[in-house]
C-alpha cells in the first residue's frame, strides 16, 4: 500500500513552496485590486475596422487628459478595455473624442461602468464576511456529523486549514499573475475563491468521512494506519471527479476561452487541484499529526530527550 502520510512533511514543505513567494509579492507589491473594490471607471471601446491602437498608445492618451492610473488590455473580441480612477461623465466623452482624433477612426463605447470607493469596501466587507460564515458553519457541521468519533471538533478545524492553504494559494498566484501579468483581483476573483471553498470543503469531507466509517471497521490498525487506507479508497474518486471532469473543461476555457475569462479559468483551475491536493496531502496528514501531536519533536525536544 502506498505510504502518504510517511511522506506528509514533504507534501507540507511542497505547500510553503508554493505560497510564500505569492506571499512576499503581496507584501511587497500589495495584491492588485480591481475598481471592483478600489473604486473606479472601466471602459471598454470598439473601433471601426477594427483598427485597434497599441495598448501604451492609449495609456498616453489618458495620462495627457490627467488621469495618470490606467490599465489598457484588449480582447478576443477586438476592443480595448481600460480601468481607472473615477471618471466622469465630460471626461469620457473627451476620452473617447481624442481616440477619434488620435487613431483616425470612429470610436464606439460598449461598455461604460463607475464604482466608487464605497461600494469596493462594503464588496470586501461582505466577501470577508461570507468566507468567514462558510468557515464557521463547516467546523460546527462536521463536529455535528462527526459526533460520534472520538476528537470531531479536530475534523472541522483540520479541514478549515486546509481550506485556508487552499486560499493562500489562490491569493498566492493572483500576487504573482498581478506582478507578472497585470491580473487584477475582481468581482471573477470571488466567484472563483468561493467556488474554490465550495469544492475544497467538499473534498475534505469526503475524506474525512471515510476515516470515520472505518474507524468502526478498522479498529485494530494505528490511527495513522487507517487514515492512509481511507485516504488509498477515496484516491480515484477524487482523481476521477477533479481532473477527468472539472479541471480538463477548465483547462480547455483557460486555452481557448479567451482574454477576459482566462484569468478566472486558471484561479479556478490551480484552486480546484489545490483542494484535491490539499484533501489528499495536507487536512488528513495534519489531523494525524495533532493526534500524535508532533508538534513535541518539531524543535528537536521529544519526550525522552524531556525525560533527560
């Protein structure tokens, strides 16, 4: 049988790999947020022919009309989109006449949309907010449905970690894509990291009760024994549930969905793998280790060296 509990500070020290540089990068960078919670304006334009001017050529534009914080990408669907500071009304319209001007063609505005810094922080509060009921009501549901094992609250809290590093490591990359690539954090981005919950939370369970019902079968074998055998029985069904469905159709929308959905197709793809990952190598490892509590021998001190 295969040993994956014997290797969980391996799969530990895999996961800090992972999300400490996005860490650093938001601690240096900060996290990029969108107008979805900085407050702002979001334009997106069409030009006839299709005659789409050069992103650099557009933020030179805004900045000679004062406005100094843009953002310019284009599309799949050959228009450009610009975010930036709050605009109004006339300073659009100068905006969009300079374009005619500047590009020589005619300028059409499909999409014209103004946040105000208000609005962004009742967004973060209530997100916050939700990821925080979400958490609460896994611990108290799985203590509830794990009742009669011995340590349930273990199970709801182990599983809560593993939803945090699955967090990390959404927010993680999103540091890295804003650095690397211009992603923002948006109204997509929480959709995505709470779909991301969703299923991690789901993976965790499933896991978790597979311990539980062989803890009724199995009783003879260690605690860590049986954990890494219900974690051997439930292996495919997470392989084939993740990978063989949800994550091939992801990869598929990250490659050909286009540019406005391949940031939110490449968060949900690395979260969701995140959370099988996280179901397999890091929330059952982690309850097997506070039930041995190893925590004693992390700094060189085990119990007979503390009986010396």
């Amino acid at each position: 049988m295969i040993d994956i509990l014997g290797k969980r500070y391996y799969f530990f020290a895999l996961s800090l790999l992972v999300i400490v540089p996005g860490l650093i990068v938001m601690a240096i960078w900060k996290l990029p947020l969108a107008i979805d919670f900085t407050g702002g304006s979001l334009l997106e334009v069409s030009f006839e022919g299709n005659r789409l001017p050069q992103p650099a050529d557009v933020v030179l534009l805004y900045n000679t009309l004062g406005v100094e914080d843009v953002q310019v990408q284009t599309t799949g669907q050959e228009t450009i989109v610009a975010k930036s500071s709050f605009l109004d009304d006339d300073t659009r319209g100068k905006i969009v006449t300079e374009m005619e001007q500047a590009f020589g063609t005619k300028v059409t505005v499909l999409r014209f949309e103004s946040v105000g810094p208000t609005v962004g922080k009742e967004v973060t509060l209530r997100a916050g907010l939700a990821v925080a009921i979400a958490a609460l009501g896994v611990i108290l549901y799985i203590t509830f449905a794990f009742r009669g094992v011995q340590h349930a609250f273990r199970y709801g809290l182990c599983a809560i970690i593993a939803m945090v590093h699955d967090v990390a490591v959404v927010v993680s990359l999103s540091a890295i894509g804003g650095l690397l690539w211009g992603w923002q954090v948006d109204s997509l981005f929480l959709t995505a990291l709470l779909t991301v919950i969703g299923f991690s939370v789901q993976d965790k369970i499933v896991v978790f009760d597979r311990v539980r019902e062989n803890s009724n079968l199995l009783r003879r074998l260690s605690f860590e024994k049986l954990v890494n055998h219900s974690i051997i029985q439930t292996l495919q069904r997470s392989i084939n549930t993740q990978l063989m469905t949800v994550e091939f159709m992801l990869l598929a929308l990250a490659l050909f969905g286009g540019v406005t959905l391949r940031e939110f197709a490449v968060i949900l793809l690395v979260g969701l793998f995140s959370g099988t990952y996280s179901s397999i190598f890091i929330a059952a490892p982690i309850l097997v280790a506070w039930e041995n509590r190893e925590w004693r021998n992390w700094f060189g001190r085990g119990p007979r060296q503390a009986a010396a």
